[in-house]
C-alpha cells in the first residue's frame, strides 16, 4: 500500500509539473506575440518619456534644494518648512 501511495504522489508531482511546464510555454508565447505584434519604435519612445520624466524630477529637486540652500542662507524659512 505504502508503494501505492508513493507512485501516486509521484505521478501527481509530474502532472503539476507538465502543467506548471506548459504554463511557462504559453507565458514566453504570449510575450513573444506581443513583442511581434509592437511597433519598433514604441519601446524606444516609452525609454525616452521615462528618461525625460526622471530627469524633469531631478531637475526640480535641485530646483528645491538651490531654494532651501539660498533660503538658509538669507535667514528665511525654508519653501518647505513653509507648505506644511
């Protein structure tokens, strides 16, 4: 009984494994159709408004510390101590 139960699990274990197997297959098919399926160029524009969107972020962070910094260094309360 107890090689039954063994044998069972063990082709239980193989099926999870097709399946989990066949899952991944399908998965790398999609992401390869829709690799094809997208224009050339979008994957370069989508880069191009992510680079531009960090370094717009950048830019106004030193924006905000050149202002905190002058700030300081005048005597008057910060921009940001002034907005909470």
């Amino acid at each position: 009984m107890c090689t039954e139960n063994i044998e069972q699990e063990a082709r239980e274990a193989m099926a999870q494994q097709r399946q989990q197997e066949e899952h991944l297959k399908q998965s790398m098919l999609s992401r390869s159709e829709a690799e094809v399926n997208t224009p050339p160029g979008s994957h370069i524009a989508e880069e191009a408004r992510e680079l531009m969107i960090e370094q717009r972020q950048q830019e106004e962070q030193l924006q905000q510390s050149m202002l905190s910094r002058s700030a300081a260094e005048v005597g008057l309360p910060s921009a940001e101590s002034s907005q909470d």
